[in-house]
C-alpha cells in the first residue's frame, strides 16, 4: 500500500515540499522509504497528490507529480458530541469516528463525566486528539481533516446556536425511536452520547429542550465507546455512502 502523510500547508503543482519531523521518521523508519519511492500526500483541502519521495539524511522531501481530486467524504455531514469518558477511551472514539467519517468532533463534559480537564490539560488533549485525527485520515483515505472542538461544559453546549435544519439525537437506552423510521435528513446531523454512568436526568430535559430526540440503540445496552460509533455506523449505512 502506498503510504499517504498529510501536509499543514497548502499544496501546489510541481512544488517540492518536506514533511513534517514526525511524518518523516515514520516512513524513514518504520516504512523504511527509498530515494524515488511514491506516496499520496493531502493537505486537508480535498483532494491528494502523487509525490516521488527523496530521502535527505533525517529529513524526506517529496516532489508534487499528479493531483487526484477526489476526498472520500460521505453526504452526511456529522458531528458526534461525545461526553468525556475515563482514561484513554477517547482516543479510540476519536480514531474510529474519523474512520467511519465523521466531519466533527465536540467534546464535552457531562455531570457523571469521571475525567475532569483543566484548562491546560484540555489544551493538550485537544492537540492529542487532532493528531489521532490527522493519523486516522491518513490510514483511511480521508483527505478533509475533521475537525476536533475545544472541550466545553454540556450545558454550555446546549446554549450554543443549532445550525439550521440540523437534526439531533441523544442515545437514551430504552427509547422507541429507530433509526429505519426516519427519512434521510436534509441537513446536518448530530449525535449526543453520554459518559459511563450516562446522562443525569435534567440533563436529558436539557437535551431536549435545546432539540435533541431520544433514539434507541436495541434492546442492549451498549458502553460509551460503543454507542456512538454504533450510530455513526448505522447513519452511514442508511444515508451515507456506505
């Protein structure tokens, strides 16, 4: 398989570019590239290039050949508000949810929430998660970078503006709304999930209040770091690209 390396600038016909000190360790490496070896380098604005790589001691530069315009993003538009979850659990929301094609990622820190990030330690959480992001558009093809939200308090979440016409679900075990009733949406997409004790119960009036409808995931119940990629999932099949 072709490596792919995203690239933090843009990107141009013909142009010479050198990746970035991570990227190029990685393939020097552990991919263990070779002077007029080929990769697919993205910048993030859709679409991706064929570039002939030159090794330069620690350091690897790639030579901008062909431009490919496709970006594999699916026609739903989604964003998945996921309640924090104790240790590192996240991190794999965040990989998978990228994987599956999610556009948007919210942080958010409900009442039952066991980790709890001060504002430093959320700064460098966001950064950690931005780069599981980046990693994950690079093994799965991505070539747009979904974005990662600061963390915010739920309730101040619930005060921010809905983007219009957006359609929103909070994962409530037990609820009769299925996924198979509804028509494909017309917009945008969001979807709540609670952290491991789930959502206090002014939370859930919360929830609806700022518009969110209950949806069921069956008769199971299923773990934080399962119920939205399950949904994620499930979306993708009945009105994504799957």
């Amino acid at each position: 398989m072709i490596p792919r390396f995203f690239c933090p600038f843009p990107l141009h016909p013909g142009a010479t570019v050198e990746l970035a000190p991570d990227a190029a360790h990685h393939a020097l490496k552990v991919l263990r590239v070779g002077a007029g070896d080929t990769a697919t380098l993205f910048d993030g604005r859709g679409g991706q290039w064929q570039a002939t790589l030159h090794p330069a001691g620690k350091n690897l530069r790639a030579t901008l050949d062909a431009f490919d315009d496709s970006d594999n993003e699916p026609p739903l538009a989604l964003t998945l508000v996921q309640a924090l979850p104790a240790s590192d659990k996240m991190d794999l929301i965040v990989q998978k949810a990228v994987e599956l094609g999610v556009s948007r990622i919210q942080p958010v820190a409900a009442k039952r929430s066991i980790v709890r990030l001060s504002a430093e330690r959320a700064t460098r959480r966001e950064e950690h998660w931005r780069k599981i992001v980046i990693s994950a558009c690079e093994q799965s093809g991505r070539n747009r970078v979904a974005e990662v939200a600061p963390v915010i308090d739920l309730t101040q979440y619930f005060g921010l503006p809905a983007q219009e016409n957006e359609l929103r679900f909070v994962c409530t075990p037990g609820a009769a709304g299925s996924l198979r009733d509804l028509a494909a949406p017309a917009a945008s997409v969001s979807v709540l999930v609670g952290p491991e004790g789930g959502f206090e119960e002014g939370e859930l009036l919360a929830a609806r209040a700022a518009g969110f409808r209950p949806i069921g995931l069956g008769p199971r119940v299923l773990r934080t770091e399962t119920a939205g990629l399950g949904v994620i999932a499930a979306m993708m099949a009945l009105w994504g690209d799957w």
